[in-house]
C-alpha cells in the first residue's frame, strides 16, 4: 500500500470513529475493525473495504441514518468503501439467542479472532455457546444462491462485462470466503487466500484441478492487468471454472463434513 493510499485509509477511519463516538457515545459499546486491512499487511489498491462492526447497548430509531450519512460521506471523500455491520446486545443476550446468531462475520468479532478495536472495550461472556457450525452453514447457502444469482444477473450479460475487474473481485473474494468459512467446520481459524489454500492443500481435500484453478485466482487478485489482457474465451472458461468449482465444493462440504 503507498504512503498516500495508507494515509487515506487511516483518515477515513479515524473520522468515522470520532464522529461516530460523539454522535452515539451514550449507547455505542464498541467499534471493530476486521477483514482485509486487519488480516492482509499489504491489501490491494482500492479494493480493501474498511470492514467495521458497532455495537450497540441497545436499538433506537435514530442509529441507522446518521451512520448511513456519514458512510456516503466519507466513501466520497476519500473514494474508499465502507462495509458496516451494526449489532445490539440483545441480539444475543441469552444462551438461546448464542445458538441462533448464524452470521459468521460478526460471531469471528465477537470472539476477536482477526479483528482490532478501534473504539471501547469488548466483553462477550459464554462466546463459545455461540452455534458456529449452523453458522458456516447458513452463510455457505447464502453465498452460494448469492453466486447463482450474480452470475446470472451481472457476469455474462455483455462482453464488456466480462473484463470488469469488480467482478472478478467480488468472485474471487467469494470463492475464498467459502474455503475460509468451511474449514471452521474442522476447527481451523485461517485468513483467506494463500493461508486457506495452504490448509486445502495439508488436508487433501481439494483436487489438483481445483488447486490450480484457486492458485491462478490468487495470481489474477495480485495483479488484475493479467485479467485485462485475457481473451474472452479464457475469461467464460475462467468464470465457469470457478462457479463449476463453488458448486462442487459447498455440496461436498454440506453432505461429507
């Protein structure tokens, strides 16, 4: 990341978080920063969205339109992303409401996996009774109607379509996302991309086709002038290689694990 980019990132967060605290400080508990730029030394030029959770002590009417005002305006000014979760504590305030909370993202906060605090002080008791494998399962069918829908809706629609590198993105961090959430079911806690790959690899459960298919993923999302300068073909061969590989992998996931 260059100095100028790190220095956008930094202003932008440390504004949310100051105008954040002063509008909300009576009912906000804690801001978390997590994703890309707390897991990645390095994340990619513009395509790392600032990943923020906030909880709250409790609902109010007032929450959701000032955040929304202040997300617009600071993605504006400082032409970055700004990707917010908002949480109450009476989301999971017993041990019933701990087994039903299925997002995975925020149940990984909560226990701090992989996540910084930016704001307050975080003090979740009986973490563990929170049902992370319905968790991976529910975001598992999700993502995958979510990729069904996406392919359907955007990827092939026009040519020019196809070299959109915010597609390829948003594929490419999907894809990974599903490796990252399933191995949770084998209680393994792993950043995505090489680290996750690193582990399909240990445990054998990916064939040598798919491996290769995921390392030139990797290899596009470190350098997407590669992906301009791919032909059309190679892209259709490249996008039904990946939606081919989602489906296949979630199935075997959900029946063998």
């Amino acid at each position: 990341m260059t100095p100028d980019l790190l220095a956008r990132y930094t202003n932008c967060i440390e504004e949310f978080v100051s105008r954040i605290q002063i509008t909300f400080d009576d009912n906000l508990r804690v801001i978390i920063l997590h994703g890309g730029l707390v897991r990645d030394p390095s994340p990619i030029n513009r395509w790392s969205d600032i990943d923020l959770i906030l909880l709250f002590k409790h609902y109010s009417s007032g929450i959701t339109a000032p955040i929304s005002e202040l997300s617009e305006y600071l993605e504006t000014k400082h032409e970055l992303r700004l990707d917010i979760n908002v949480i109450y504590e009476s989301d999971f305030d017993g041990n019933y409401m701990k087994t039903k909370y299925y997002s995975s993202e925020i149940i990984n906060a909560l226990n701090q996996r992989g996540t910084k605090i930016l704001y307050g002080s975080l003090s979740v008791e009986n973490v563990a009774l929170f049902n992370e494998c319905e968790s991976v399962y529910v975001y598992l069918n999700t993502v995958q109607n979510l990729f069904r829908r996406y392919y359907i809706e955007n990827i092939y629609r026009d040519r020019e379509r196809l070299k959109n590198t915010v597609y390829i993105q948003r594929i490419i961090r999907w894809a990974f996302s599903i490796i990252r959430s399933s191995l949770r079911l084998k209680g393994i806690y792993t950043n995505p991309y090489q680290e996750s790959l690193t582990e399909l690899i240990r445990l054998n459960i990916a064939s040598s086709e798919d491996i290769e298919l995921l390392l030139r993923l990797i290899e596009i999302r470190n350098n997407f002038d590669s992906f301009g300068y791919m032909s059309e073909e190679r892209l259709k061969d490249l996008y039904a290689s990946v939606e081919c590989f989602v489906e296949k992998y979630i199935h075997e996931v959900i029946h063998e694990w």
